[in-house]
C-alpha cells in the first residue's frame, strides 16, 4: 500500500512510519521540523520512504508536494492524518487563551481538512481508498470533562469532519474513520501513559484493511476499533 502519514516526525507518527515499511508499504511521511530517525530510514528504505516537509497551515506548501507526486503519477491507499498540537490543558474558562483555541482548530482539525482537500485526487486512485483521522477521547460529548479546552474543541470538530465527509465521499467508496488512539507514552502522553506507540501503530494499521462496521451511524472508534461514544 501507499499510506500518507502527517506528524511523522515523532511519537506515533513516527511509530506508524515504521510499521508501515516493515509491511513493505510506500510511505509518504509529512514532517514540520527535520527528524534524524526519519533521514536514517530514508537512506534504508530509499525507494520506500518519501519524506514531505511542510507545516500544516501552509495550504500553498501542501498543494506543491500534491503536484509533485501528481507529476510522478503516484497514488495513495490510505490517509492517516495523524499531526496534532496540545494546548493550554489546565487552563479553566476564566484562564482560557483564545489564540491557543485558534492554533488547535487551525492544526488538529483544518491540517487534516488541507490534507484531504489536496490529496484527494491520489487517494481516489487508490486501492484500499482510507482516511483515518486521529482523534480522542477528548472529543466525546458523552464523556466532557473540564480542561482541555482548545484540544477537545478542536477533536469535537475533526470528529464532524470525519462524518461530513463519510457522506460526501460515500459514492467514491473512501471509507473515513475517527480514531482514539489510546494514551500512548509519548511527548505529548507523557510518561505515565500505559500504551507503548508501536502496538497502537500496529492496530491501526488493521484497521485500514479491516474497517469496522458501526453500530450507531458514527465513524468513531478507538485504535482497536472498538466503538467510542460520540
């Protein structure tokens, strides 16, 4: 498969990367800032890993790498918009910064609306035709919690995202899936988080092969694909 993955340069981004050339897949790995462990991999895997240097709010960036893997007639299976920002977590109402909320939507949830806006085009020419975007459980309406503001503003949105598109893209037969990942040992999971990222990369790579059904109507699952409640 050809997977295009975003914030591949850390954490499960960079977990997902290499699970994906270990199945010999062909990666297409979005990265803001250089990643040493990336460069090593794309000398070892030279035909294998493609590496897309970009910031996610730079749409005229993201639209130039789409042209110049139009231009070589690549095309894309699956899309794992995985990138994501955390901001202002113990902020309460009365504290909360407004320009964090702005740079969470414009990261967590426009990143991936730029991302698929784009790289559409190679998706349909695909074969498995899959877009998981990376939520949480922050984004549940059934269980808020306090805090997390900007974040779980942002994830709410990606999670409507993900079900405006399931009903515009169903007559291309694109299969579109939010996805909790789990709290996972990572910089942004910190230290205390009991899920290693290689496992939760693991499962999510099944679930591209093997979407799960819904029961509810919602493309929410977690990264077993276990149902997650709106």
């Amino acid at each position: 498969m050809n997977i295009l993955i975003t914030g591949a340069n850390r954490g499960l981004g960079l977990a997902l990367v290499e699970q994906g050339l270990k199945q010999g897949d062909t990666i297409f790995a979005t990265e803001r800032i250089s990643s040493e462990r990336l460069q090593e991999w794309q000398e070892q895997y030279p035909t294998k890993l493609h590496i897309l240097q970009f910031d996610l709010t730079d749409e005229q960036a993201i639209m130039e790498e789409k042209e110049r893997l139009e231009q070589s007639e690549a095309r894309i299976d699956a899309i794992i918009n995985n990138a994501g920002i955390l901001k202002g977590r113990e902020q309460s109402i009365e504290t909360l910064n407004l320009d964090d909320c702005l740079t969470s939507f414009n990261i967590n949830t426009l990143g991936p609306a730029r991302i698929i806006k784009h790289f559409l085009p190679l998706l349909r020419k695909g074969s498995q035709k899959t877009i998981l975007n990376l939520s949480s459980d922050s984004a549940s309406l059934t269980h808020a919690y306090p805090g997390d503001y900007p974040y779980g503003f942002s994830k709410v949105a990606l999670n409507m995202l993900t079900e405006k598109l399931v009903r515009e893209l169903e007559e291309d037969q694109i299969k579109v899936l939010s996805i909790h990942p789990g709290w996972m040992h990572t910089d942004m999971g910190g230290d205390q988080a009991p899920i290693n990222p290689a496992d939760a990369a693991s499962d999510i790579y099944k679930l591209i092969n093997h979407p799960p059904e819904s029961t509810t109507g919602f493309q929410f699952f977690d990264y077993q694909g276990k149902e997650m409640d709106i």
